[in-house]
C-alpha cells in the first residue's frame, strides 16, 4: 500500500540513504537519488554483475566490470557532488562574496544542466561546470558554461554572474590565462581533495 511505501521511504531518507534533489530555484521540481556513495556504487557495479563477481577474480572483475564504466560513474554524479561540497566548505573563502545556497539545475526536459549553481551573499550567482575525464579543460568547456548560462530561463540568475570550472584532469594553458584575465576560477582535483 502507499502508506507502507511512505514508511519505506521515510526510513531512507532520515537514514541519509537517500535523498531529495531538488532542482536549484525550483523546490517543486526533484528526483530520488541514492545519497550514500558506497550504495550507489554498490548498485551500480556490484549487485547487477552479482553472478560475474562470484566466478571471476577481483582483478579480472575490476578490469571488466568495473574499470571500463569508472570514468561515467564518478562524472555523473559522484565528482560533482564532491564539486559542490567543496564550493560550500569553502563558502566563505572563494574570491567573491559569500556562498549562502549551493545545488545543481537542470532542465526539464533534460537539455540543459549546469553541474554548480550557488546564490551568493552579495545576490549574485556561481555556475560550475565539474568533468572527470582524461582529458584537460579547455575554452570550449568554459564557452559550453557560459551557452548553459545564456540559456537559463531565470535571467536575474545571469546578472552578475561568476564561473568555475572543476576538473579532474586539469586545465590546458590557453583556459589557465584566459581564466586569469577573465576572474573564472579554475579547481582541479589535487585541490579538491586537500
């Protein structure tokens, strides 16, 4: 029945196994996600390959199960929830005012999603953009930002606006200097994980 459901779902929630994602701006608009990282890679590599796991060896699973898959994993949820975590642990040490609400945006129907968005103290906004792939960040990372930005329905949102770009992989020196000049700030993963 529904109220069996609400309790199974009420004891998830409060058990921080899962957890509402609201869209930024729009408390209406949200999803159920698995909140615990160790769940959602349980679930995602583990259970679903339970007969693979039992008759290969760890290496072997590692390298066909596992290892392949990795790099779509951590960029889809995983890296940019550490993105976030780290603009609101440093909410009051980035290079503009205060960070008073951080989350994520998307579009309903998909075809828009800016992986950072924080409101800050002074009433402007923070977009982000987090890839963890092999591959440095370039101006074409920054440029895709910026049309993600341009396209938001929310125009006050665009008014006075900073951008950040996280990466895995670093940054190419074309982006490193336009980044400078332009007040963008530029994270990469040995910083996020100091």
């Amino acid at each position: 029945t529904s109220g069996q459901l609400q309790k199974v779902h009420d004891t998830l929630v409060a058990l921080r196994l899962v957890r509402h994602d609201i869209a930024f701006g729009d408390k209406r608009r949200g999803t159920f996600i698995i909140a615990d990282n160790f769940l959602r890679f349980w679930y995602r590599f583990v259970e679903p390959n339970a007969t693979s796991r039992q008759l290969l060896k760890p290496s072997v699973f590692w390298k066909q199960k596992v290892a392949p898959h990795l790099s779509t994993y951590m960029g889809w949820r995983v890296f940019e929830d550490i993105c976030r975590t780290w603009v609101e642990a440093h909410a009051d040490a980035l290079p503009w005012a205060t960070v008073e609400e951080v989350g994520h945006w998307w579009q309903k129907d998909g075809q828009n999603e800016i992986d950072v968005v924080a409101r800050l103290s002074d009433a402007s906004m923070l977009f982000g953009s987090c890839k963890w792939n092999s591959k440095r960040m370039t101006s074409g990372d920054l440029n895709a930002l910026l049309g993600q930005v341009a396209a938001l329905p929310n125009r006050q949102w665009q008014k006075n606006a900073h951008y950040a770009l996280f990466s895995a992989s670093g940054f190419d020196s074309a982006l490193t200097a336009r980044a400078a000049a332009e007040g963008i700030l530029l994270a990469e993963a040995s910083t996020l994980f100091a």
